[in-house]
C-alpha cells in the first residue's frame, strides 16, 4: 500500500544536557555532526548520521516558550521520544497521499536550523508534517522532508568507528499492542502489520515498528534493564545495523561501556550509557 512514507528519516532523543550527551555517544563509537540551533527557537541538536536515516540528540541551549513537548518529555526521563518519517518525495506529496488514505494530515510547516561549521553556519531547512495522536496512537511522531539533505550527510559524517550503518527497528512499550492494530492497519496497511503474544509488527518502508509489553519485550531481551516505572507509552530501544558484531564488541569492550549479548546475538547497550536509550546492535 501506498502511504507516502519511506521509512524512518530519524528518531529524536531527549536529552538534558547536550555537550555531556554528545560526549557519551562518542565514547560509544559514534561520530556526531557540529551542533545545530534551531532557528527561533532554544533548542539545539548533534546529530548521528547515517546514509538513509540518522540519531538526533536534541536538548535545551536555553529555555523558551516553544519547547513544551522536549520540556514535558525530560520532566519523566531523557531517551527516545519521537520518530520522524521520510516522505517518497516530499511531505506536499505525501500529505495529498495520506488524505487519500481518509487520514487528517496538517498542513505542510517550514523548520530551519543554524548548522555551526568551522568555515561558518548553514541553515538546513525542512518540511513537517504532522498526523492526529489518535492516528498514529502510542507514538510520538511527524514527516520530515529535506529541502537541503547535501548540508546534512557529509561523508565524513556517516563513518562511525563502532560500524553502525543505520536504524533498523524501534521498540515501543505499551499496555495494550492489540489495541493498536485498527489504527495502523489504516496507516501501513494490513500485510504490513502483524499481531502476536502481547506485540505488534508494523512495518513502515524500510523499517519496522515494534509496539509491545514490558513483560513480552523484557523475555524477548533477558538480561536487558528495563525500568519497572518506564512511562508508557514509550520508546524502549533502537536497533542498529552493524557490520560487524565482533568488531562492535571489542570497541565496546576497548571503552569499558556496559553490554550484553542476548540469545540470537544481538548486543544490547545499558541505557546508562545512552541517555536512557537501549541499543540493540544486530547484523545489517
């Protein structure tokens, strides 16, 4: 089916302090852009680039009136709050194609933010789009369109010395996955969708969107922490594609960060490490 939606552009973490979160993700292996400013705006953000997808580490460089949702997100804890979709073409097209669908997609807003190279700043400008909670129920989440992507995905900033080569899924906690299902059928269609114990799989272009239990998601991840007062609805973890688990390993390892490698394989950074994010590295 077609909704518009290539898959995941980025997901947003939360964070209350940039320069010490930017340090952390470093010391993970990953490579981080300059920082940006939003323009008219308090918020600042470092980003971890990938070829089709990437990390935003977004935090406060001074309060304003316009941050509510990263004010109200950090009041509970910092990680994961919101995902942003690619648009197939652009967030015009894709909203004239979710209205097909009988969604309520708002109109089309202009966002920029100040890029702060050495040789001097740039301003990457997008397109947001947004749906209704209740149409995309249990996740944070809007389109972004690139009106510049040449400023963003220089190659020097999609190496990452751990290997990481981009987003492969998103798990969420929620309390009823199967309540869900009518509202994403809708949104991906049904063969993208499948529903088991205590989960449910949407796929959404190239990525999937897991939305399950905390019991059903700590027995898929034995060993991995997980807050018994998580606030849910809630991005749990991000699973990352690597090249190489044995080299992801002994870099991690090499920097004393704390992990775990679960039954299929995967390695599971603490979220201690990550500014509340579980990470889940898994073969590309």
């Amino acid at each position: 089916m077609d909704n518009g939606i290539a898959g995941i552009d980025h997901v947003i973490v939360g964070v209350e302090n940039l320069e010490r979160a930017r340090l952390g993700w470093m010391r993970l292996g990953f490579t981080l852009t300059p920082r940006g400013r939003h323009v008219g705006q308090g918020t600042a953000n470092y980003c971890i680039m990938f070829r089709r997808d990437y990390i935003e580490l977004l935090g406060f460089v001074e309060r304003d009136e316009y941050a509510h949702r990263l004010e109200a997100f950090l009041a509970q804890r910092e990680g994961p709050m919101s995902v942003a979709f690619a648009p197939v073409r652009n967030a015009g097209s894709t909203r004239e194609t979710l209205l097909g669908l009988g969604l309520h997609p708002g109109e089309p807003r202009a966002l920029g933010r100040a890029l702060e190279l050495p040789e001097g700043a740039v301003v990457p400008r997008f397109t947001l789009l947004t749906l209704p909670p209740e149409e995309t129920p249990a996740l944070d989440c809007f389109v972004c369109g690139h009106l510049t992507p040449e400023l963003v995905r220089r190659p020097s900033w999609v190496s990452h010395s751990n290997g990481a080569s981009g987003i492969k899924s998103v798990s969420l906690l929620v309390d009823n996955p199967a309540a869900l299902e009518a509202a994403y059928v809708r949104l991906a269609g049904r063969e993208q969708v499948n529903r088991g114990a205590g989960e449910l799989a949407v796929k959404i272009g190239r990525h999937r969107l897991t939305f399950t239990t905390a019991h059903r998601f700590r027995a898929k991840h034995p060993g991995v922490a997980v807050s018994g007062d998580f606030p849910t609805p809630g991005i749990v973890a991000l699973e990352l594609a690597v090249r190489s688990r044995k080299r992801i390993a002994s870099y991690l390892q090499k920097e004393g960060v704390v992990f775990d490698e679960l039954p299929d394989g995967r390695l599971a950074v603490a979220p201690g490490e990550a500014n509340g994010t579980i990470i889940l590295f898994a073969d590309a």
